[in-house]
C-alpha cells in the first residue's frame, strides 16, 4: 500500500519537468551554451578582421592572435600573477562572507547592532575605493592585508544587505508558530531563519565572487610587486598592449570558475531551494 | 468539580489594533471556555478576530483586557501551553515531511533521532503513509493540513487551537478531512478549539460552537451540539442535523444583520 502510494508524489515531481522536456532541456540547455560559443567567435572574427584591415598600430589594437601570443609567450609569468590574484581574491571572498554574515545576524538579532552598524555598512559603499587604497598601502604595506581591506570593502556589502532581507522575510505567521512551540530567539534563529536566508545569502555571495578579481586588481594597482593588477599596470605602461589583454582573459575566467563555484555550492548545499521555487513559480 | 474540568478560559478578551488609519477594535469582550477533552468551534463571518482571539489564547498577542486560565492559572501572553494551528500550514521547504512534523519536539530538546522514532508510527495514521521522506511542495493541500495537524499533535499538549485548518481545501478533500479528524480525534483524547466559517463543520465535530459578531468580535450565541458520538459523515444528511443548522444559521444571519444596524 505504501509502495502504491509513493507512485502519487512522483508523479506529481516529473510534472514540471515533463513540461520542459516537450522541449527539451538538455537540448535547450546545450544550445544555450552554443549560442554563447558562438557569439564569442563572432566577436573575435570581427576584433581579428578590425585589427587586420584597420591601420590601429599593434599597441593600440592588439588582434586577437597576437593576445593568444602574448600569453603563450610567457604562460609561466601570467600565471605567477595570476596565483597570487586568485589567492587574495579567494581569502577575501572569504572574510567577506564570514563578515558579511556576522554583520546581518547582528543587524537581524539586536535594535541595538541595527541602528548602530546599518548607517555606516551603507555609508561604506559610498567610499570611492580607488581613492584611498595608496592610504591603505601606506597603512598596511605592500603585504596581503591591504587587497584584503579592499576586497572585502567592495564584497561585504550585497552578502550582508541579500542575508539581511532574507532574515526579515521570514512569514510572521512562521514566527508566530515557532513561539507557540515554546522555541527560543536562538531555536528560531537557528532553525527558521537561517536556513530561509540561505538563498539570499548565496545571491549575495555570488554577487561578491564576480566582484572579488576587480577588488584583488584594485588592491594591486596602487601597491604589490607581484600579482595580476600589478603586472597589468607595468604591462600597460610599457604598451604591450596585448599582453594586457591576455591578463584580462585570465581575471574573466578566474571570475567566472568562482562564480560557478559558489553556484555548485548552494546546489549542492540548498538543493531545496531550488525545488520549492519551481514548485512557487507554477 | 466544575472548575476542575474547566481545562481553558478565556474570559473577558478585549483587543483594539492600533494602526496609522486609526484604531481597530477587533474583539470586545469575549469569553470562552472548553472543558477536559470537548471539541468547541468558534464560527463567525471573514474578518470578526477569530484568528486574533486563537492567538491570544495561543499567547502570542496579549490583550488590553480579559485573561486566559489553563487548569485555573492564569496564563494571558505566555506561548508555548497550547497546541496552535495556524491557517497557513507553515510546512518549510528544507525539511522532509517527516522533520517538519517533529519540529516541535526537537525544540523541546527531542533528539532528532528520537524525535523521528516516536512520529514514525503515526506517519501513516495521518494519511501520510510513504511521504516521510518527501518535500512538503510534493504534498496536496489535504496532505500538507495534515501534515501540519500531526506537527501540531506532536507538540503533546491537552489543548488543540485549530484556525480554520480546512479552510484552504476543496469541498470534497475537506468531507473527507472531517470524516478522517471525527476517527482521530476518538483516539487522541485532546480538548480541541476551532475555528471555522463553515456551519456543517462546526455541527458535525463539535460538542459546543460559539456564534461570532462581525467586527468589533462579540459572542452572540453558544450551541450545544446534542448528535450522538461517534458521528459519520451520512450525519450531515439527518433531520437532526438539519435542526442544529437551521439554529446555528439564524444566529449567525442575526448576528451579522446586528453588527449592520447598529
Ligand atoms: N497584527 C494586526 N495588526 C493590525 N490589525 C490586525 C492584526 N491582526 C488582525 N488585524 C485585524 O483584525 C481584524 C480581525 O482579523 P482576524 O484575522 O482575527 O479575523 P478572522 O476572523 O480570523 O478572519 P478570517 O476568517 O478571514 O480568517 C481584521 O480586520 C484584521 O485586519
Ligand atoms: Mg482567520
């Protein structure tokens, strides 16, 4: 009788998906992909064709081969670089979670964290990064710990802000019933709140993944010795161009691994997020 | 003996909502009670402060009069006594059918383990034999009540609040809802209060209904329901039955045509 049964739930699960795979999703899913293949091959036949025909000197225009030289040149020195890039921006990220969390259970729990902290966590963003770096190099040197300052001060904000909301968006009524059950502010916490704030937190953490590179390069810009903002900045000023663009290409696809690594995380970690939203959405 | 048997109270409930537009005096003077092991309903039309009055019962509003007694102590804003259903099922998306049930046992400090061991046996009982370990969105609306009923069962109290539990569900998932509550409730021994708009709901499972005003909430009337247990379902199709209907309906049009002269 309980096997009969279990057929009904089943049954119930592929129907959403029995929808799309009329269509087909792997199908879609694949020529998606095709698409973006297709349209970044477009684009480089056309920067190739510009940098062929156009009369851009190399340094100006650098073509899309000549980039592909330039880091098979010396893959070995792009990829010191890029290490020590990945490296802060993956610690940063890091501490930039840790804080980011920390910063929107305080704001949530305590009226009293709220009005203290929330005016200056807002007020941080209005602070122009680039412009107090080389202060922050003079402070901290030319070590880790100043691309970590800057890495978090960019990253912090939309973990805290996303896990915030996702904290005060908890159903009242959810509050209400937890209280009825006799559960402390920390059961609720612990056991209604969190886990409901875990996809704003991830929206928020992947935000703060594809921002971590640029926060790594600001930090190197105004002070390192070693590291893919640095080697970007001394390219440029000797115009080799191409080389600069062989750099970027690198940061995009160290932006790119981490965002989808924190996307592989919170399927793996929220794999119900994803299923009640489907169910929500119909 | 009488005060003895007199399991919950609730006398005297006055509540005025202050908002911006203005005040909202939801519920003047209420008074209700339920004795060891009755079933009551508390019918009245959308919007009379029934929810309100559940959850002031339930201590999780606290009134600008009146008190709640449980076993004759007074206990007006304290959670966590009574058994509360609230209308929405409230099941979370991150639990299994079978962790949202337990919920209230793991906050009481139930091992999870334990906690699943002791809801395991009435799994089945619940209609919900061979869902344990599915996600409540898999759930029918008639599942996910009783879902939600077992996690308020689980919570062991005497007192049941029940606020309009079928009220979401079809007519037809809701007939089979109440014949199922009428063969559970025999077996549970708990003292429930519920609250519906639905006249042959209250009829048919109660021992007592209390007939609600519209806004501001007054008790207008109080029904012994005199059918015979154990009722079945066919109890609907009785002249009897007819006879409490008829009753309860005239109250309730009273009560409604009051609240719109005055
Ligand atoms: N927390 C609150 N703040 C302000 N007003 C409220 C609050 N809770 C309820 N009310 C108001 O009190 C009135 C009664 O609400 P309540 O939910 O108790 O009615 P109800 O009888 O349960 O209605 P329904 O049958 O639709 O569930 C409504 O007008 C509602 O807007
Ligand atoms: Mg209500």
């Amino acid at each position: 009788m309980s096997a009969g049964r279990r057929v009904l739930p089943a049954a119930t699960r592929t129907a959403p998906e029995g929808k799309t795979r009329r269509s087909s999703p792997l199908m879609a899913a694949s020529s998606g992909y095709l698409i973006s293949l297709l349209l970044g091959l477009i684009a480089i036949a056309i920067w190739q064709a510009v940098a062929d025909f156009s009369s851009l000197k190399q340094w100006l225009l650098p073509s899309p081969w000549e980039v592909l030289q330039a880091f098979a040149d010396s893959p070995a020195l792009i990829m010191r670089h890029a290490a020590v890039t990945a490296e802060e921006a993956l610690l940063g990220f890091g501490v930039a979670l840790a804080i980011g969390a920390a910063l929107a259970i305080a704001i949530t729990q305590s009226r009293l964290a709220e009005r203290a902290l929330y005016p200056y966590v807002i007020a941080s963003q209005a602070v122009p990064v680039i412009a107090i770096a080389p202060v922050l190099v003079v402070w901290f040197g030319f070590g880790l710990l100043p691309k970590i300052v800057v890495i978090v001060l960019i990253t912090f904000f939309p973990v805290t802000i996303n896990m915030v909301d996702g904290i005060r968006n908890v159903d009242p009524e959810m509050m209400g019933l937890m209280r009825s059950m006799g559960a402390s502010r920390w059961q609720i916490f612990r056991l209604v709140q969190l886990p409901s704030a875990m996809p704003y937190f991830f929206s928020g953490a992947k935000v703060a993944a594809a921002v971590s590179v640029i926060g790594a390069i600001f930090g190197e810009w105004v002070g390192a010795n070693e590291g893919l903002g640095y080697f970007l900045k001394y390219s440029s000023a000797q115009f080799l161009t191409a080389r600069v663009f062989a750099a970027i290409l690198v940061l995009a696809v160290m932006g790119l691994a981490l965002f989808y690594a924190v996307a592989f995380v919170e399927r793996k970690t929220i794999p119900w997020a994803k299923r009640a939203r489907h169910t929500a959405s119909q | 003996m009488a005060m003895t048997s007199m399991l919950l109270q609730a006398q005297g409930i006055t509540k005025t909502f202050v908002e911006k537009a203005g005040e909202l005096p939801t519920l003047r003077n209420v008074s209700v009670h339920a004795r060891q092991g009755e079933f009551v309903s508390i019918i009245g039309p959308s919007g009379c402060g029934k929810s309100t009055l559940l959850s002031i019962v339930a201590g999780l509003v606290t009134p600008d009069e009146g008190r709640v007694l449980l076993h004759g102590n007074v206990v007006t804003g304290q959670a966590g006594l009574v058994g509360y259903m609230p209308q929405k099922d409230l099941l979370v998306p991150w639990r299994t059918v079978l962790d949202n049930v337990i919920l209230s046992q793991e906050i009481a400090g139930v091992s999870r383990r334990a906690a699943r061991a002791k809801a395991m046996p009435l799994i089945e009982g619940f209609g919900l034999g061979g869902f344990a370990s599915a996600y409540p969105h898999t759930l029918s609306g008639g599942m996910r009540q009783r879902a939600a009923f077992l996690r308020t069962v689980l919570f062991e109290k005497e007192v049941l609040l029940l606020d309009e539990p079928f009220g979401a569900l079809d007519a037809l998932t809701r007939s089979t809802m109440h014949e199922w509550l009428l063969g559970v409730w025999n077996k549970l021994s708990k003292t429930v209060v519920l609250v519906t708009h639905d006249v042959d709901e209250a009829i048919l499972l109660s021992d007592r209904v209390y007939v609600m005003t519209p806004l501001p909430g007054q008790v207008k009337a109080e029904f012994a329901i005199t059918l015979p247990r154990p009722r079945l379902y066919d109890l609907v199709l009785t002249q009897d039955f007819l006879k409490h209907k008829a009753a309860l309906l005239s109250a309730l049009r009273d009560s409604v045509a009051l609240a719109g002269a005055s």
